[in-house]
C-alpha cells in the first residue's frame, strides 16, 4: 500500500468503524436509542469515508499494475487515471486541513447589512446568493432559518443552516466583515458606493452537548406573527420565535413560516452555536493576548474585498488570495480563498 495512506490515517478509522460495528452488534444495543442512534450515525461516516478509501486505493493499486505492464497501447488510459488520482488526492490534502472539533460537521451561516442603506442591503442579499451558488455547487443541503427584508431592496439580516459534511471546516474561512466596491445601481449620479456586511459562522451544536448548558431559567420566548412580502405570504398564525437568553443579552428569531415547535427548535439550535461561539472566542482571546498578537475585529477590519469599479478584483487581506473574475466569485466559486485561509491557518 502506498505510504500515503498514513497521513490520513485510514487505518485508524478502519479500527474505529470496526469497534463501532462490535457495539452495534451487541444484543442490548438498542436499549438506549437515543445513545445507539449517535453512535449509528458515527458509525455510518466512517462506513462511507473508509469505503471511500478504499475505492481509491483499489483504483490506485490497479493503475499501478497496468503501469508495470509497460505497454505503449496503454498510455493514454493510465494518463487519464493518474490525472483523475491526482486530482481526488488534492481534494482529500485540501479535507486533512479541516481538523478542528467542528469542522466535519454542519453550519449555521448568518449574514448582517453593514451601515449604507440600501447598497449594504442589497449588497447583504448578494452575499447571500454567493453561499447558496457555492452550497448547490457542493451539493450541501440549505435552509433558510431566519429573514428581514430591506426597506427597498436587499436584506437588512438572514440564518441559514448549512447542512453537508465539512460545511462548517469550509465555511470558517468567511467569517468576518465582506467590502464591496461599485456604482451604486441606486444612486441616481451613479456615484462609487463602498458597502459592507458583515458574515457569522457558526457550528452546529447537539442538544444534547455538554459543552452548552442552557438553563429553561435563563431564556424567555415570545411568539409573534412571521413577517413576509404581503398578501398570502403572510403567516397569519403566531408560529414566529424569539427566545432571549438573560445572561448574555442574545437574542434569536426564527420564523420561516413553518411550525411553532420547529421554528423553536431551530432557535435553540442558533442560540447554542451562538453561546458556543461565544466560548471559542474567549479562549481564542485569551491566547491571542498571551501570543502578544490580539487585534479586537471591528467593522473596519474588513477580511475581503470584493471591487466592481474602476477594475474587477475580489481579494482576501488575510492571505493576499486574489482573483479578477469577480462575478465567478460571486456565482459561488470561493474554493480557492477557503484553501488559502486553512494552508494560511496551519502555517500560523
């Protein structure tokens, strides 16, 4: 086998996926569902992720007996192949960089107009369609959690949840504040507008983690009509949520014209991250503070900026990643700003 299978540990996986299977086995296993279905959840990433290994490793064994054929008539077959183990090979280094807690697992994505009006909102709203082109482009599952509208265009604020596997890995790279630079479309001397808007990310936390508490206590909920456009889209039954948590001052909506109970839910589930959140930024503070290198993030730290006049640019200020097809990265293509950011991190 070659020695690369090392450095993404597929045999340990292989010998976890096989513990987990010995679990599942047991007789009593389904005594506690709630704990059985967690580890048959778990168990069933591994299944597909070692599957996955294996394949590739099948397809690298074979190309490889082909190539000590040495025969001439084959070339062109094994080029194709050894293009397509390259390129599976430099998505999986580009996975191996997603190693944090969170980063396998799903993502709540909020996004927030900056000051400036309706260039800020509307600006906001072509943030939003750039997530939504990049999760169609990777086949991640979308839902819309939470919505205000603009005055005249655009959107003031919206939750999304982001659901695939490594949402949240791939997604951490866009938190920050996002500059957009063009002629304004609603400035009637079609004047340079600057814009901003500002993109939380957020991992997803079970109900059940020990890692946030939150006391029944500590939060109040009040229910409320959903908002919407007029006419038939508006809820006409109080199935909107806001819950506050007292402590921290948080406050959550969620009112995506669905069911009370499941707009509820979705809430807790925001504020959970949010909480978390809360928790990984104290810490990731504190170090900063002892490294010497601590900067507060403000409104004008911008992480990216994306110009659209005088000249088409999108650049990252974090890695100096640059790409002059600004409308490309808007149609969702961020792949190579969120690998710059992780080989970046890792390098810190």
């Amino acid at each position: 086998m070659p020695s690369f299978w090392s450095v993404f540990d597929y045999a340990n996986k292989e010998t976890q996926l096989a513990a987990l299977e010995d679990q599942i086995a047991e007789a009593d296993f389904w005594n506690d569902p709630k704990n059985a279905q967690k580890i048959s959840k778990t168990a069933a990433a591994l299944r597909d992720e070692v599957d996955s290994w294996n394949k590739l490793r099948r397809q690298v064994t074979e190309t490889r007996e082909l190539a000590e054929l040495n025969d001439d008539g084959l070339r062109p077959e094994l080029e194709v192949e050894v293009d397509a183990i390259e390129v599976e090979l430099q998505k999986r280094a580009f996975a191996a960089m997603l190693s944090g807690p969170y980063d396998a697992g799903d993502a709540i994505l909020a996004i927030h107009a900056g000051a400036g009006g309706t260039d800020s909102q509307d600006w906001a709203q072509m943030i939003q369609r750039m997530f939504l082109r990049w999760a169609e482009l990777h086949g991640y599952q979308v839902e819309l959690l939470d919505q205000t509208e603009g005055e005249e265009a655009g959107i003031k604020s919206c939750t999304l949840a982001i659901n695939g596997k490594y949402a949240y890995g791939y997604l951490r790279s866009e938190l920050g504040v996002h500059r957009l630079v063009r002629l304004s479309p609603f400035d009637a001397a079609h004047r340079r507008h600057t814009s901003f808007a500002l993109v939380e990310v957020l991992p997803q936390v079970a109900m059940d983690s020990p890692e946030v508490q939150i006391n029944p206590e500590d939060i109040t909920i009040d229910v409320y009509r959903s908002s919407g456009a007029g006419g038939q889209n508006v809820q006409k039954n109080s199935t909107a949520i806001r819950i506050t948590h007292l402590p921290s001052g948080l406050v959550v909506t969620c009112q995506n014209e669905r069911s009370q109970t499941q707009n509820r839910e979705s809430a807790m589930g925001v504020l959970r991250a949010r909480l978390l959140r809360i928790q990984q930024a104290k810490k990731e503070e504190e170090i900063a503070v002892l490294k010497g290198d601590y900067t507060k993030a403000e409104w004008g730290s911008q992480i990216r900026s994306y110009v659209l006049h005088p000249y088409q640019m999108v650049k990252d200020h974090r890695t100096e990643y640059e790409v002059g097809n600004a409308q490309s990265v808007l149609d969702g293509n961020l792949d190579g700003f969120m690998e710059a950011f992780l080989k970046n991190a890792g390098q810190a």
